[in-house]
C-alpha cells in the first residue's frame, strides 16, 4: 500500500517530466526524427546538440514513452512522440512551450499569488497582457500556437456534441488563429464565420484558415470584445474567453456578446471548464482547479455552473444547457432572455 509520504514524493517529483517534453520541443526532437528510427549522434548533428547529452536525453524521452529505445542506440517516435511534430494533425508542440515559457515560470511565484491575491509581479494580465502580444511576436505566436494545439479537439468535440447545422453565420469572439472556428466550419460545409481578436493574431488566422481548407468562409476582423461587435451572427463562440478575467471585466464582455445576440437573434455557445461545487481528489477535479489556479496567475477565474449562469444573465442571456465534453470542460448554450 501506497504511503501518504510516497504519494506526496511522487506529486512533488513529477516537476521535471513537463520540461523534459519542452526541451524536445525547443530541440525540434520530433520534427527531426519523424518516421525514421536514428542514432543519438545522428539525431544530435540534425538538431545541433551533443551526441552523449542527447544518448542521455533520448533514453529519458522512452522512460516517459516519446520514443522507443530499440535497445541498439538508435530511437524512434512513439504515438505519443508524433504529437510534437509540428505538422501533426493532434500537435500539442505550442502547448508544450506555452507551459516551459509562460505557465512554468508563473506557477514559481504563486506563493505570492496565493498571499497578495493579485497577479505576482512581472506577469503582465488583462487588457495590458494580451496587446502585449502586439508588440512580442515570439510570445504571440507561442500563446496562439498553445490555444490551437488546445482549441481542435473541443471544436471537433463540440461539433459532434451539438448541432451547429442551423447557424450560417458564426463568431468566433476573441478566437486568436480561429481553430474552434475552422473546426465548426469544417463540420457544417455550407456555414461561414469570422473571428474577432486583435492584430497578433490574424497573420496566423489566415494561415490556419488556408491550411484548413476554409479560407473562403472564414474571415478576420481586428476588434476587441470590450467594444460593439461589428458583426451580426446566428452564433457567437467564445472559447476561454470568460476565464481570462475577474467579475467586472467578464461582465462587460458578456453584455457586449448579449447585445449582439439580441440584436441578431443568435445564439452564445461557452467553452469552458466548469468547476465543482465541492472539490473530492479526483482526476478530473484536479484538472479542473489546476486551470483556475492557472488563471489565478493572471487575474482570472474558472467558474461553477451557479457562477456562469448569474454571469450570463449581466448580459441579458438566458443559461439554457451544460453539455459535458472532456477533460471537465462543457459546451454551455446561452440564448436572450425573453
């Protein structure tokens, strides 16, 4: 039996298994073995690294099953592996530097988080955090990187969970590169759709669209959700989108998204994590409070049911279902009030 001592030791020594997969990432580890199975020096002299540091690394990389040690000194990618390629249709390679840049050295200080209640010093959050990324390419493209690498499977999961068929128009509210968007356009073919977020983004929104296949029926428009949506839609998405932001702000942009639902009649669809009322150890729960101590850090929240639903109605918009998709994230539907 498992003591309380070794089930702490084993969660305080798991620290170093995200940065193992982060260097892999940076080195290109992935993308530079692909299909073929290579020598740890050959590999190095490709990635521009030390043949015995990556033997190392490598070895390593199997314990954790990135690759496989065929046992002769040579490695090959496992399933898992391929998912930091970066041509991989499941790439998760943003959000594996997302967590080694932005979420790793923000979790350091929350101690301070924890005692001041604010954002610790140095992490840039809310209005200034994000036009940040106007000015810092190299952060931009890693955090709208990290949220397609997370947005695909939701938008697949959300397509199949609810019929989206009856919307012609769809607004993807503040959806960086648009991969919820282009996911909801590649299951209803004959729907077109626009995103709206500032102008870090739209390079790689066009790009994302292109590599999609739906570049025609989709569009960028430069905007933010704190001033009157310039469109008219059947659907406004936003996905985390409320969690990056404490009450007051959260509310504004709800009245923003409720004003243009009324005005067009359309719908609000919410992803998001949904938290438990009371919190058990569990997988799920943990994963669930791993993001809202996520967004503690930068002056957000995660939100109960009860929460989103008094949330939702600041903007005139009627709570009307919770659909449950992986991971404790739901699909919530929201309509105007009547």
């Amino acid at each position: 039996m498992t003591s309380p001592a070794d089930r702490l030791r084993a969660l305080i020594g798991d620290y170093w298994k995200p940065h193992v997969v982060a260097c892999a990432a940076r080195l290109g580890i992935a993308d530079a073995l692909g299909k073929e199975t290579l020598g740890a020096g050959e590999l190095a002299t490709r990635v521009g690294a030390d043949a015995d540091a990556m033997y190392r690394f490598l070895r390593t990389l199997a314990s954790v099953g990135l690759v496989n040690d065929n046992g002769d000194g040579r490695f090959a990618l496992t399933g898992i592996g391929a998912c930091l390629r970066k041509d991989s249709p499941d790439s998760l390679h943003g959000m594996a530097l997302h967590v080694a840049t932005q979420l790793s050295p923000a979790f350091a200080q929350l101690d301070q988080c924890v005692r001041s209640g604010s954002p610790p010093p140095g992490i840039k959050h809310g209005t200034e955090g994000f036009a940040e990324l106007d000015e810092d390419t190299e952060a931009a493209a890693i955090f709208n990187q990290a949220m397609v690498d997370n947005s695909r499977r939701f938008a697949t999961e959300a397509a199949r969970a609810f019929d989206f068929s009856g919307f012609a128009t769809t607004i993807d509210v503040g959806g960086g590169y648009g991969a919820v968007l282009a996911g909801l356009l590649c299951a209803v073919p004959e729907a077109r759709g626009a995103v709206i977020d500032l102008a870090h983004a739209e390079a790689g929104a066009h790009r994302l669209f292109e590599r999609e296949g739906v570049a025609d029926r989709a569009r960028f428009v430069t905007g933010s959700f704190f001033e009157p949506l310039p469109e008219m839609a059947d659907c406004y998405v936003l996905k985390y989108i409320l969690h990056d932001w404490p009450d007051a702000e959260a509310e504004a942009i709800v009245r923003r998204v409720g004003e243009a639902a009324l005005s067009s009649g359309g719908a609000v669809m919410v992803i998001e994590k949904i938290m438990p009322e009371r919190v058990a150890e569990d997988p799920g729960h943990a994963m669930a409070l791993y993001g809202d101590m996520t967004m503690m850090l930068w002056n957000g929240r995660e939100r109960t049911e009860p929460e989103f639903r008094q949330l939702l109605a600041k903007g005139g918009l009627q709570f009307v279902q919770s659909i449950e998709l992986s991971d404790n994230h739901y699909l919530i539907e929201a309509r105007p009030a009547t």
